[in-house]
C-alpha cells in the first residue's frame, strides 16, 4: 500500500489517515472550546437590599484578593472566589463555634454565609456591596436565594461582616 503524507508530514496509510486527521481536528476543536467558554464564578444573583455599601480607593481584583485573605484569617473557608469577576463567597459558618457547617445540617438561624460583589465605578475605586446572610427556615422545597435573608445588626454574622469590611476600608480607604 502506497504511503500518504497528512498536513503533519508523517506518512500515512490512505485508511487511516482520514481517522487520524478527524481526531486531531477533534483535539483542536475542544482546545479552541475551551479557551473561548466562559466558567463564570460569579453568580447571578443580585445582593438583597439592605446589604452593606462601601466605595473604596482599589481596583475590584485587589479588593477580593484581600478580602479573601481577611476571612481565611478570620477562620472561614471560601466556597467560590474570582477576582477578575469581582466576587467572593464563603461556605456556611457558624460563628459560635467558629466551624464550618453543611449546607443541610447548621443552625438555621445561627449559620451564616458572607457574599461581597466588588464593581469598578472609575478613577480607581470601586463599589463593594457585602451581604451575610441566615436562612429563615430550612424548607427545602425553597430555592436556597429566596430561604436567605440579611442577618439583623445584633447577629454575630453582622459583626464578622462589619470587621471584614472595616479591614478592607483601613487597608484601601474610603
């Protein structure tokens, strides 16, 4: 049988040339895929309205970065982070005993799960909105957004939120 040369230059068999060449198509393709799919950390949620507002003098990125260092220090563990979309969240966290809990089996009204959104308003400061929220219930035919609410300023939650934006504001400024 007669050798074929493919577009890589190695000979070739005229049967499997065809085969090999989709496959390396194939390879190619989902290389290509891959790169271009946007994995998106941030969700699509909007922060509830009573939730905390601060504008700050760093660009979004390096507030999320910071923020993230702040609460690992502060004893919680990050569930979902991208400072390039501007956005942090933590697993759920029950600060009287300072552990992280399951998402099914915490104290409802104990338990909370701290979100900041970091946005650019221009000439290098940005928009920081922070939230930590309970559930009021652990009703599980809710979708988990419409079960959660603002904790209330005398909630332990509140008072971890509080110092971690009181950080971000001494290190960045308001």
């Amino acid at each position: 049988m007669k050798a074929i040369h493919t577009r890589l230059g190695r000979p070739s068999t005229s049967t499997s040339s065809g085969a090999g060449y989709a496959v390396l198509q194939l390879a190619a393709g989902l290389v290509v895929l891959a790169a271009c799919g946007s994995v998106n950390v941030r969700p699509y949620l909007t922060p509830l309205p009573t939730a905390l507002l601060d504008t700050l003098r760093a660009p979004p990125d390096a507030l999320i970065t910071e923020a993230e260092r702040v609460l690992t220090m502060e004893g919680l563990r990050v569930r979902a982070a991208s400072a390039q979309e501007g956005y942090l969240e933590t697993h759920w966290y029950d600060p009287a005993t300072q552990r992280t809990v399951g998402s099914t089996a915490f104290p409802v009204q104990r338990a909370v799960k701290l979100r900041l959104w970091a946005d650019s308003v221009g000439l290098g400061r940005t928009q920081l909105t922070s939230e930590a929220v309970i559930r009021r219930s652990a009703d599980p035919s809710l979708p988990s957004r419409e079960a959660e609410m603002v904790v209330p300023p005398d909630h332990p939650g509140y008072e971890l939120l509080v110092r971690v934006r009181d950080s971000l504001r001494g290190r960045f400024g308001g």
